[in-house]
C-alpha cells in the first residue's frame, strides 16, 4: 500500500489483511468469496454455460477493434470477472488513453486498480469518472472502499454517506460502510449498518456474508451460520460455513497473540 495504515487493534488489524485477501483473491484464501467485493460486483460469468467460449468472443471482438471504448469496457469487465486484474488494467488503461473523458470507461478502469491493488490510483481515476454536477452513489462508494483499503476510514465513511444521501438506504453502499466500521473494531456499529443492509435485501448472499461476519466476530457463531447458509444446497452451505469458520479461527488466534 502506498500509504501508512494507523495502528489498529488486532481484529481489526487482521481484519483489514482478510479483506483485502477476500475482496481481490477471493476463493483462492478461504472460500468464503462473498465476503467484502466492496469494489466490484460477483461475477456475472459464473452461471454461464460456456464462460471461456464468451471470453474468446470478447477477445476477438476486442482485437478487431480495439479502440471501440465499448468494446474495450466490456472486455476489461470480463477480464475482471475472471480474474485476469492486471490484463484488465491494461486493456482500460490503454482505453482510457483514448477517450480520457469516457466516463464509463474511467469507472470500469478504476474498479479494475482496486481490483489490482493500486488502491490510491483507482481512488484518484474513479474521481474522474463523476462530477459534483452529476454524482454517481457507484463511484462514490467504489471510492470509499478504496479509502478503507488504505486504511482511511474516516474519510471512507464520508463518501459513503454522500453515496446514501442518493441512494437511501442502498444495501450495496450500508454493506460497504457496516465493513468500514468493521475495519475500525466497532462492531456493534457494524451490525447495526449490516442489518439495515440486509433488511432491505435478504437475497444478497454478500450482505448476508458481511453480516454473518460481524455476528460470528461477537461470538454469535450459531446466528452467523444461519446467515451464510441460507437458501444454499447443502454442499455450498457446508462450504460456507468451514470458511466462516476458519476465518473466524484465524481471528481469534491473532488476537490471542
């Protein structure tokens, strides 16, 4: 990271380290992949029939005319998608240097450096993608979870809530803002932003993730368990819950250190 983080007790600590393994490695860590995706959506490829096939598609569009900025963004989306973040970049990058006042285009490129890591940059790109003329609750959520990335969480909680004054009650941007407060150790906060979120959308299975987090971190592990297995086949819910819990193990061993 390019900045200094603030000292931070050890579950939040760890915490921030788990986040960022689950927001841009994802299933590769624990499994539990729901987890966060504070900067971008799940994949919108996992339920095709032939997710490679599309992809071949896309690339070959995409090299036909590489400098169509519409074409350009919904390749580097499915590069995102499948996990190719620095080919993702690259592609955006080098849309971007051809229509530098795409909006569209700077917001895509912006997700695909958090996706990266390149947390400041994507902060600073993805300010370019709106103006205070024509605010995008997106792109200022999007920008407060690069913040809490760098540690600022603070600052991140203010985007946020300027992404709820348009978007009351947005169960993406309160799942954003209850793991903010995640990060900061307050979990009773926490809960209280998560179970607004999934108050108002029981069917996200991220929020229901976020929030089985925080309740499993306050020792409600039984509550937690329900959440992340809910309407789930019984093989994915075992899944889930083995992640939860070995991420919630993980915790508590660090923090007894």
């Amino acid at each position: 990271m390019s900045k200094r983080l603030p000292v931070a007790s050890p579950p939040a600590r760890y915490l921030l380290s788990a986040f960022l393994a689950l927001a841009l490695g994802g299933c590769q860590t624990t499994g539990l992949e729901d987890v966060t995706g504070a900067l971008g959506g799940k994949s919108e490829t996992a339920g095709k029939a032939d997710p490679k096939s599309d992809m071949d598609t896309l690339r070959e569009r995409y090299r036909a005319k590489p400098s169509d900025p519409n074409v350009a963004l919904e390749y580097g989306k499915a590069l995102r998608e499948s996990g190719q973040r620095a080919q993702a970049v690259a592609v955006l990058e080098q849309a971007v240097l051809g229509h530098p006042s795409n909006k569209a285009l700077l917001a895509g490129y912006g997700r695909a450096l958090a996706d990266n890591g390149n947390f400041q940059q994507a902060f600073d790109v993805l300010g370019r993608a709106h103006s205070p003329e024509d605010p995008d609750w997106r792109i200022l959520s999007a920008q407060g979870a690069a913040l809490d990335q760098l540690g600022r969480n603070e600052e991140a909680q203010q985007y946020y809530a300027a992404a709820l004054k348009i978007a009351p009650d947005e169960p993406t941007v309160l799942s954003n803002l209850g793991l903010s407060y995640v990060l900061q150790n307050n979990l009773p906060k926490a809960e209280q932003v998560l179970g607004r979120a999934y108050q108002r959308n029981q069917n996200d299975a991220r929020v229901r993730a976020n929030l089985a987090l925080v309740l499993g971190l306050q020792g409600r592990e039984s509550e937690a368990e329900i959440l992340v297995k809910a309407d789930l086949p019984p093989d994915q819910a075992a899944a889930k819950v083995t992640a939860l819990r070995q991420l919630l193990a993980k915790k508590q061993q660090r923090a007894d250190r």
